[in-house]
C-alpha cells in the first residue's frame, strides 16, 4: 500500500521545485528545458536546503524535464554532489520518463560511471525510487487526479481534470471550472502542495493553471503572457515572465 505523505514546497527556482516531504525527506521536480546556469542555481539551493532541513534522501524527477543534464555533467560530479555530501545527503533516487528517448537515462548514467561516496539509484517511476530510497512506496505527487476542499462549509470533491486555473484575490482562491465557480480559504501555496504536479503549474502571484486545459498563449508586454483555455471564450489568465519560459517549454511538449 502506497504511504500518503503530504508535500510542502520550500523552494522554487529555475526550472525546478523543491519539496519537504512529511516522511523527512526531499523531492526535486524538475521541468522543462533548463541551460548550464538555471541547473547550477536551483543545485546550490537545493544543496544548501539539504543541510538547513537535515534531510538524508533525496528522491530527484526528470520526468517533465525537456532534454538532458549533458551540459552539466561535469560540475555536478566535481562540485554539486561533493557539495551535497558534505552537507548530510546520503541517498538519492534519480526518476526519469521512459518516454524521454532515454536522454535522462544516459545523462545520469554517465554521472554515475564515476565513483561518488553517495548510494544513488536509477529509476522510471516514482514508487519504485521512494521504496528503495525511503522504504515504502510513497504516494506519487504527480498522480491525484480527485481534489478534497472546504467550500462555504461543506466538503466539495473534485476531479483536477475539470479545472481550468485558480486564482487569489481578497484572501480567497476561486476555482474556476467550465461552468462554475468554488470558492476556498485555501492559499494557492496549499493548493501546489495537493494538486498533480504533472497537469498544474503556478503562473503568477495570483494563479495556478492546469496547463492540459490552454489552447492558446500570447504574447501582450513587457514579458507577459496571457493564456486562453480549452471552451473557455476570451477568457485569459496572466503569466509572469519569471514563468512564461517553463511553460511555453513544456506545452511545447505536450
């Protein structure tokens, strides 16, 4: 039986978001296309939250990663990882897409051709990297498809899929689906740490999109974006430009 574990995001960087998980370990979700530096910048953090939160395992998902870490390849193996060590990791789960062409998979095997003091393993999904790493197969972040929330005081279930973003005004989210509104006291941070991490992305200070629902980004000014969604009319949400690259990346993936 698969452990739920509740996930609480401490970090976001570039291409990549960093998460305390409640069994006292860490999970590194990676997205996108990310250059030499966007890796180096979001390695350091993640090394320096290894050794202020006293985490030993880290479970590290390429899955919706654009590419391979070729690039990087040698800083990681002579700077980051001696770096992670030092500061207290001693296991680590590598999580690859099989559907990557196998880019991820050569990258890190590479990595791992040289000696490093750290027991680190190589998988293609999420249960069998968090049962080697942490002894039982946890709950995959990026697989709840069906949402719980207090709304005007009663429980609302939702499926994800039915919705379209969220927003933040007035100390209240709104969920927008097709036809409705649900309004929640829930923060949008607390929203990230329950919803998929596949389908969900936050966009803006005010938004959280599902991003299987845009048919459309735009170009408006100054770096930002407005995305339109799937039956939606004209409709749009704004995107930041500290976010507009991540996800042009990924929906050019899809």
């Amino acid at each position: 039986m698969r452990k739920n574990v509740s996930y609480e995001k401490i970090f976001e960087g570039p291409n990549m978001v960093l998460y305390y998980v409640s069994n006292h370990m860490l999970y590194a979700e990676w997205y996108g296309n990310p250059s030499a530096q966007s890796v180096k910048e979001s390695s350091q953090s993640k090394s320096e939250l290894v050794k202020k939160t006293g985490c030993q395992l880290l479970l590290n998902d390429t899955r919706r990663l654009i590419g391979s870490w070729s690039d990087s390849i040698e800083w990681l193996r002579e700077v980051h990882f001696p770096n992670l060590i030092a500061n207290g990791l001693q296991r680590m789960a590598h999580v690859y897409s099989i559907d990557d062409d196998m880019e991820s998979f050569h990258s890190m095997n590479t990595f791992l051709e040289y000696p490093i003091d750290l027991e680190v393993q190589v998988f293609t999904d999420f249960e069998s990297a968090s049962q080697w790493l942490c002894g039982e197969p946890l709950r995959d972040p990026k697989n709840s498809n069906t949402l719980s929330i207090k709304s005007n005081g009663r429980i609302v279930k939702l499926n994800c899929e039915d919705i379209l973003f969220i927003s933040r005004f007035d100390r209240k989210s709104i969920i927008q689906l097709k036809d409705e509104e649900i309004i929640s006291p829930m923060s949008l941070s607390q929203f990230e740490e329950i919803l998929p991490m596949s389908s969900f992305m936050r966009v803006h200070k005010s938004y959280v999109i599902n991003v299987k629902k845009i048919n459309n980004l735009k170009y408006h000014a100054g770096g930002y974006y407005r995305a339109y969604f799937e039956d939606f009319g004209n409709a749009f949400v704004t995107v930041s430009k500290l976010h507009s690259r991540g996800l042009k990346e990924i929906l050019d993936k899809q």
